[in-house]
C-alpha cells in the first residue's frame, strides 16, 4: 500500500509578509493580532499553511531578517501570547504554521554578536567569522555582499573584519565553530515544542564559507548589472560541508511528530538535488525557485518542468514557487492577464505550491517613490533600485477600497505606500465578483484539494503542437479519481491546439477567464488569449 502523503507534500504553502499584512494597532505595520483578524481570509483560500517571515526582536536592517533574539517576539509585530494565540488559532483551524529561521547570520544587536565583538579573546569571538586585514589593511579576501560593497566590515575596537554577505548589521555565524550549531538547534527545539510545525530556512546553502577565505572567480558570464554577480561564489554558497549541518537540522525535527523543513536555495536543478540528502536526511524540500527566473515562454517552461522532474530523486517532494518577498511579483513579470495562466500552473503542476500574499488578487509591484525607497540593496545602490529593490513587492495587503486598503486604519502612515490600484484589486471587491482572479484562484485551489490526481497524481507531458501553449496531463496514481488534461495559452494570442491520441472529447472543468465551459474535442480547437483550462479525460 501507498503510504498516504504528509500535510506538507499535499497542501498549499501561503507566505505572509507580516509588516505587509493586516495592521491592528494603527502604527503602519503589520503584526500578529491583525494576521489573526484575517484567518478567515486565509482558511477561504484553501490553503494548508502560512508561513511567517521573521517576527523575530530585530532593529529591522534588514526588516527582520537582522535577528536580535531568536526566541523573543518583536513588539512591533505583538508579543508572545499574541504569536501563541495565533498559533492555536491556526490550529483550530486545521491549518498548520510554519516559522523563518534565519540560523546564516544574527543582527549586530544579538547579546551573541555584542559578546563576540567585546574582545578578540572573548569566549564567543569565534561565534562569528572574524579575520585580520589584508596586508594593505583592507578587507581580508574579494568577498562581495549580496547588498552591495564588500561583505567585510573593520572593527576599530578590535582591529578585525567580520563577514557579513548581506547588510553591515547582520555577522555571519562561524558554523566552524562546535557550539554555534547546538545553540541554533536549541532555537529550533523551543519554537517546535511551542508547537510550530515547521520552518523555511534563510539561505541554508551559505551556512558556511571556504576554510581558506580564497578570493572568488570573476564571472565571465556577469550581465553588468548587479555587481555581486561579478564573481562565481564558489566559496560563499553551496560547500560541500553545509550537508553535514543540514542533517543535524533536519535531525531535530525528526524527533517531533510531521514537522519540516524547507530550504530557501538558489541553485540548478543537478546541484538543488543534493538538499534532499542521500537518505532524504537533508531538507524536507529545498525551494525550487526555477519559475521565478525563467522566461516566461512556453517552451521554455515546458523544458523547466520536464527537466525538474527529470532530476528529482525518485520518491523525492517536489514544490513550485511563483513569488516571494525577495522578487518582483508575477502579475508584473508577465502580466495581469497571464498572471491566471501562472497561477494555473502553479496550483496543477505535480509538486508543493507557494502563494506570496497578494497573488491571489493578481496585486502588481507598487510603485516606490525615490524618497520612499526602504530596502537595504536599493538604498545601497541607487542606480539599480530599480531592479534590484525589494520595496514593490512588499506593499501592503490589498483588503479593500478604503484609505491605506484596510491594511491600515485611515489616519495611519503605512510603512510602505499602497499601490495604486487599490481601489479595484482589492479582497472585498474581487469577494463581489464571482469571477475574479480571488474567486478563480478559490476555485483552483479547492479543485486542487478535492482531486487527488491533482495534489499528488503522476505528471506527464503532452505535445500541444503549438509554441505558444504548454500541456500535461495529472493522473491520479492509484486510480482514485478523475484524470485532467491542462492547456496553459502562454501569448496574448488566440492559440490553435491539435492533441489526436487523448481520446476525441474531454469537458471543461475550470476555465482561467471562469467563464468557457462545455465539451471540448481535442482534435482541433482554439485558446483564447492568455487562457488556461483543466480539462478532464
Ligand atoms: C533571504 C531573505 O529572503 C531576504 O529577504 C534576506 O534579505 C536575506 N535572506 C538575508 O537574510
């Protein structure tokens, strides 16, 4: 028999962003009373669980990904009873919450850092990557940050360098060290016996540098854009060493009842596989990021797909991401209309999906003005904010038409400027219309759920024999239901689509546009611009 899939290798995964989610108490900011005013929001969506990004006490460099206390509450955000409130509301709910832990690097202010920084003979001195000058007293190697500048700051007091790949207030952790596991471990222990069910983990593939500190390559392939692609970063990511870690991680969680974790790696597929671990001993899932950077073409995507599937140890959980705080929004990357089509896609292809809030409205990157420009990249390096920065896809939730779109009571200051479109893409409004992309994203979603030749059936490709269109079809494996052919239009063309050897006739069961229904024959037939369909053999 089958063993029957787990919570996280079914379920859909919702992101929250909470500065940007639901502001109870007026200040501009997101926070946890408000995520918890917004639960039937989110239980409406049919999703499985929500991960919070960083909630953590953080003087917010980095908005939260600077941690200052890995087992505190940031007041901005609630306290503790409001996070264990939360959490047991979830519950009731039978959704399931997953945490961020960001074990690469603290905030300056962490008691950690202060004590490492007070003396180069400090017993936490080597908690952190500390290394002399070079011998012009610069930094000690080429090492870049991922937000501009050298990745090493001088530290007058103590006359050395400490590496920080992101910004100067956030030190890296030396996992060279043997304590410095055992205490991330021990914040794991106190957020799974609070009873969290998981965690996605901040770039787990950087946990450790290069022994040696060795210069990094140039990039022969750099585009001129971001100067931290000007170097092959084969001494920063993706050491050989970093599985070893990732195992006792993973360990941890072993010794609780379905709990998991999932990896925030960017990597090609050969090199992602690893972080399944030989044994399924490493990640539960590394994120596949794959969709977020490809061309949006079908073809392209078609070879995206097959090539993922083809490199996935077999028995291996898969899972797709269109979004996430760290990128700019799908609807803006390929468009309000197909952003349907993507999240066709993302809710039928085999494998785990990831919602960034927001994705279900179709929300679109909001517009930054210079002066309000927050993120640590973009402020870091003017001229490329503009694709780089990170402020446009975090703008607040879109709830409804109100001042500030019910994110904010009237009269507060959101911490960053609501989009524009507000006034119609908005929660209540799109409630109203019964074919919204809220309500098309409800009606894939529950589909999704209901069968399972969608949530864990085989995937198999099929030849549309048109460019422009993407198809596959997803067999329930054990016979347990309906089987579904997918026809994804990619262009903002009308498509003609020839598929003779799958039987003559199908029905359509859910239309992007919500409306197309009725027989289809598959011998020769047109998609609409920017159409999806699920059709069922
Ligand atoms: C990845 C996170 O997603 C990003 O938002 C953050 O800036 C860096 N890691 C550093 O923690």
């Amino acid at each position: 028999m089958t063993q029957q899939p787990l919570w996280w290798q079914k379920g859909i995964i919702y992101q929250i962003y909470p500065r940007s989610y639901q502001d109870s108490n007026n200040d501009g900011i997101g926070d946890l009373p408000g995520i918890r005013q917004r639960l039937d929001h989110l239980q409406s969506l049919n999703i499985d669980a929500i991960w919070l990004s960083p909630i953590y006490p953080s003087p917010m460099h980095d908005f939260g990904y600077d941690v200052a206390d890995y087992v505190g509450i940031n007041p901005l955000f609630g306290t503790m009873d409001d996070f264990d409130t939360l959490l047991a509301d979830v519950h009731a709910r039978g959704l399931k919450l997953i945490i961020d832990l960001v074990p690469n690097h603290t905030s300056d202010e962490h008691a950690w850092f202060q004590e490492s920084r007070s003396s180069r003979d400090n017993p936490k001195r080597d908690w952190y990557i500390w290394h002399d000058p070079a011998p012009d007293g610069g930094p000690p190697n080429n090492w870049r940050s991922f937000f501009g500048g050298p990745a090493w700051t001088f530290d007058k007091a103590t006359g050395q360098y400490y590496l920080h790949q992101f910004v100067t207030q956030q030190p890296e952790l030396n996992y060279r060290h043997p304590d410095v596991l055992p205490a991330m471990l021990d914040v794991m222990r106190f957020w799974l016996d609070k009873g969290v069910d998981g965690f996605r983990v901040d770039v787990i593939w950087l946990m450790i540098k290069d022994a040696q500190f060795r210069n990094e390559p140039p990039n022969p392939d750099w585009d001129g854009v971001d100067p931290f692609n000007s170097h092959r970063h084969i001494y920063t990511q993706n050491m050989p060493e970093v599985h070893d870690l990732i195992r006792q991680m993973r360990a941890v969680l072993d010794a609780y009842d379905e709990r998991m974790m999932v990896g925030e790696i960017y990597l090609p597929y050969d090199e992602l596989m690893a972080y399944y671990g030989p044994n399924f001993d490493e990640c539960h899932m590394p994120f596949n990021f794959h969709l977020i950077q490809a061309k949006w073409q079908a073809q392209n995507i078609r070879q995206l797909v097959n090539s993922y599937e083809a490199a996935l140890p077999a028995g291996a959980t898969p899972n797709w991401v269109l979004g996430n705080h760290d990128q700019h929004r799908i609807a803006t990357r390929v468009g309000v209309d197909q952003a349907r089509v993507a999240n066709m896609l993302l809710l039928t292809l085999r494998g785990t999906p990831t919602t960034y809030y927001g994705e279900e409205l179709g929300m679109v990157d909001g517009h930054i003005p210079p002066a309000f420009i927050q993120d640590p990249p973009a402020v870091n390096q003017p001229e490329i904010a503009h694709i780089i920065g990170r402020d446009p896809e975090r703008t607040p939730m879109q709830w409804d038409g109100s001042v500030n779109a019910g994110f904010s009571g009237e009269t507060a200051v959101p911490w960053l400027p609501v989009a524009d479109n507000y006034k119609t893409i908005n929660v209540a409004a799109q409630n109203e219309d019964l074919t919204s992309m809220l309500n098309f994203y409800r009606a894939l979603t529950q589909l999704r759920r209901d069968e399972p030749a969608l949530h864990v059936g085989s995937y198999q490709d099929v030849e549309a024999n048109n460019e422009n269109v993407l198809a596959y079809v997803r067999e329930s494996v054990e016979g347990n239901g309906r089987s579904f052919l997918i026809l994804l239009n990619f262009s903002g063309e009308p498509q003609q689509v020839n598929i003779k050897d799958l039987g003559t006739t199908t029905r359509i069961i859910l239309a992007t546009d919500m409306q197309r229904t009725g027989e289809l024959a598959l011998a020769n037939f047109t998609l609409a611009p920017n159409q999806g369909l699920i059709l069922q053999l």
